[in-house]
C-alpha cells in the first residue's frame, strides 16, 4: 500500500506544484443514485430564518454553509444535487449509512403499526432490543434503560452511582465531553464546550493524552493524579470515574495505554463504580472492538451510548448490572419516550446490520488502511503533527511547529474549505479546535479512503 498510495501521492504533489491539478486526479468513487429534484428554500434563506428564530448559539461549518437536503449511505447532497463524501457523520448520527434501507424500513414498518410510551403496556420492540444489546456486552452488564440522548444517558448514570454508593464525587477527565445538562455539564471539561455553571462534588483528571500529555504514553503515571484527587479532595470515597475510552470532541485522543485499568483499580478501592461512555466510541467504530473500553482490558460497571445506537433517531442506553440497577426500585423510575417502539425497532435494525454487513470488519480493515495513508501524508505535510486512533475514529491534530505543537487554528479552517470544494466533509474538535476528525459511517469503502487520501493531500498541499 505504502508503494502504491506513496506514487500516487507524488502524481499528486507534481501536478499540484505545475499548477496543472485544480481537481483530485481520481473522481469520487461511483454511486449509483440521483438525487430527488429540490425545490424548497435556498441556503440563503434558510439561514436567515435560522439566524432569526433558533438559537444564537448555533454554529455552522464553512463560510458558505451547506444546505445538505438528502442523505445516501456515505453520502450527501446538497440543493444542487452535488455529492459530498461524509467523513463525520458516523459520529454525528448515522452509523450504518444515511438512511439506511433496511434501517429506514424498520423505522417505518413499526410507525405504522404503533408508536407508545415505553413501560405501560407490554411491548416486544423494547425487550428485542435489549436483549439483542445486552448480548454485545461482557460480563453481568445485562440491564438496559433506554433515553433520548447520550446527556440523558450519562445524568441517569451519574445518579445511579450516586445512588448506589451513597457518596456524591465525580471524577472525569479534562478534555472530555458527557453532555449539556447540569450533570454532565459538571463532568465535561472539554475547554470549547465547558459551561461553567453550579458542578459540585466533580473533579477533573489530568487528561493521559499520549500526544501532548506530560507523560507520553505512560497511562499508569496519569492514572496517580486520580488517586491524588480521592485522597486530597475527597473524603476518600467516591460515586464514580467516567470516561471516553477515546475522547472523541476532544479530538479523537485515546487514553493512554495502562492509564484505564491502574485508575480502574483505584476507582474500586474508594468504592466507587466506573462509567464507560461509549456514545462516540462504541458500536464497533474502533474496529479492533465492539466497544472502545474493549481495547483496555477492563469491564465497567455502566456503559452509556446513544449516537450511533439508532442511525439517525433519538435514542440512547445505559447498561449495568442487575445489581446496580436495583436502586431505581426505591422510587419509581420513568422516561416517557426512551425506548418506544419506533425507536428500539430502529436500534434493533442497527445491530442487524452491522452484523450482516460486517461493518466492525470493515472499520477495521478500511480504517487501518486510512491510518496508514494519513501517516503516510504525515510524512510529507510537515503541518501534520499527529496521526491517531483506530478504527473509523480517526484524528488528524495540525500544528504550525512540530516541536512546540503550535495548534495551527487558521490552516485547518482553510483545509476544511478545500476539502469541501472537492467534495470532502469532515468534523473538527480537539482542546485547541485544531484536530480534523474523521469518523465516516462504518460502510466507507477503500475507494472513499482512497479519494478521501488524495483530497487531503491537495489540500494541505495548497496551504
Ligand atoms: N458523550 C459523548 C462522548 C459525546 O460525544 C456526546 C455528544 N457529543 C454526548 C455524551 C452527549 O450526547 P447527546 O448530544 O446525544 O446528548
């Protein structure tokens, strides 16, 4: 690959350096699919109503914002039926592919027959899903509540350690994100994304990045920073540790190695219980595993995801022990819509496809290729500081100087530019914003890789 990938990337860099390359030299792998006519409101004028009616928080990528009206598999397309390789919105929404056919169909089929509330009355949906998700995870975690979102997913987890333990500190990592309500608020400490409103009783770890961590990748000599916090700023117990196995808004860092067991450990002596949010990193996008907490060697107490569980509906999970999830008998416990019908049918349809499609394989097979290739333009792009992550969790950090790990902010708004005019979409994140992330639905082919690859390498060619 390295020969093969390596002469095309120099193909490249002649024909850019003649001036002569405007456009990648291969096209957009084949898709066979037109688009439906469009005929509603323009860019324009949706951002307009935008601006006026919806929040003042709300961001958009590029300086010319897309108006995205249709979505196929790892593609989308805009008002004027232009194609775009969706490198993001794996993470995003959609793991199996915009609109998935036999997702979509699942959807559907149970609208029309009934849509509920959730525990009432019998229905099969809920339990089939659960089970069928309670089958993925190790060990005794066999009991799901269902949500609406990852937040909702993280505060019920929060309150059930709390619950459970009887005690009240949190300790999560800096950098990480868990979610926008007031709990989960307390526990992202991700620097763009941090809202400093009333947290107590959380307390934020040193964050064991192997890129620009102080101790590399030594995982064990982070993990005594949670120790120091158990001894020093609590009363030496705690309600839980939670973490992203692969910090995915904070630019796609994964916890070093050794880090995640030696403050699994610790965790257990203070009494506490170890929360895996997997809402990114999970169903099977690391590729090597089912879930990212996999690759580290330990089982946690509670998982927690949402995202990618429904392809696109809202729907989220948490997952514990029959044991832990005892406490919520004390009161009664009750989420209107998590887990109605429509959405378990769809969540349900999820893991189908996965398995029939193979898509963890592919993940793995397709996004080690994509790792290879970008360390490759590592090589030639100085701008590249770091390649990392597994699977179809892949982060590109871009620095103005290797040594000092300059963030390069502005550079990488200007890649994302080019790559877009080529065709390319991908997520940005990271502590400085200076991180591409490329996290594609897991049926990217090799051939998207390709194409992906070479648009990256005209791109940054051009800066
Ligand atoms: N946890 C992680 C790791 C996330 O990335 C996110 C969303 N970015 C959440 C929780 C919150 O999920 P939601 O936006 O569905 O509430």
């Amino acid at each position: 690959m390295k020969r093969i990938l390596g002469r095309r990337l120099s193909q490249l860099a002649t024909s850019f350096s003649n001036g002569s390359c405007v456009k990648p030299l291969l096209k957009m792998p084949s898709f066979d699919y037109t688009p439906l006519p469009y005929d509603g409101p323009t860019a324009g004028e949706i951002l307009k109503k935008r601006s006026e009616f919806l929040s003042p928080s709300f961001f958009h990528f590029y300086k010319k914002p897309l108006n995205i009206v249709e979505g196929k598999m790892q593609y989308l397309f805009d008002e004027e039926g232009r194609r775009y390789l969706d490198a993001f919105a794996g993470i995003a929404t959609v793991c199996c592919g915009h609109c998935h056919p036999e997702i979509t169909e699942a959807i559907i089929s149970q609208t029309k027959k009934l849509q509920h509330s959730t525990v009432l009355y019998l229905n099969h949906a809920i339990a089939d899903f659960a089970e069928a998700l309670a089958s993925k995870l190790p060990g005794d975690l066999k009991v799901v509540f269902f949500t609406n979102s990852g937040t909702e997913a993280n505060e019920l987890a929060i309150m059930i350690a709390r619950l459970y333990t009887g005690c009240h500190d949190i300790i999560s990592i800096r950098n990480a994100y868990h979610g926008n309500a007031s709990g989960t608020m307390g526990s992202t400490a991700q620097k763009n994304w941090k809202f400093n409103v009333i947290q107590s009783g959380v307390h934020h770890a040193q964050n064991p990045d192997p890129y620009r961590g102080v101790f590399g990748s030594e995982g064990e000599k982070y993990a005594r920073d949670v120790q120091e916090i158990i001894e020093f700023g609590t009363s030496g117990q705690v309600a839980a540790f939670i973490a992203e196995a692969i910090q995915g808004v904070g630019g796609i860092v994964e916890l070093a190695p050794g880090y995640l067991p030696a403050v699994y450990k610790t965790i257990k002596e203070a009494g506490g219980l170890f929360i895996a949010d997997e809402v990114q990193s999970g169903f099977a996008r690391s590729g090597s595993h089912f879930w990212g907490f996999q690759a580290h060697g330990v089982t946690p107490d509670i998982v927690t995801m949402a995202k990618g569980i429904g392809n696109g509906i809202p729907l989220g999970a948490v997952v514990t022990t029959p044991e832990i999830a005892r406490v919520l008998t004390r009161r009664n416990y009750f989420n209107t819509f998590g887990g109605n019908p429509v959405c378990t049918a769809g969540g349900l349809a999820v893991l189908r496809v996965l398995e029939k499609e193979r898509l963890q394989q592919n993940a793995f097979v397709v996004g080690s290729y994509l790792k290879d290739g970008l360390k490759l333009l590592q090589e030639k792009h100085d701008i590249i500081g770091d390649v990392r992550g597994r699977g179809f969790m892949l982060g590109v950090e871009l620095v103005t100087d290797r040594q000092l790990k300059t963030p390069a902010n502005a550079e990488i708004l200007n890649v994302m530019e080019l790559l877009k005019d080529m065709g390319v979409l991908v997520g940005k994140g990271g502590f400085y914003g200076n991180v591409f992330r490329i996290t594609p639905p897991l049926c990217f082919s090799k051939e998207d890789a390709d194409y992906f690859l070479e648009v990256m390498d005209i791109a940054l060619s051009k800066l």
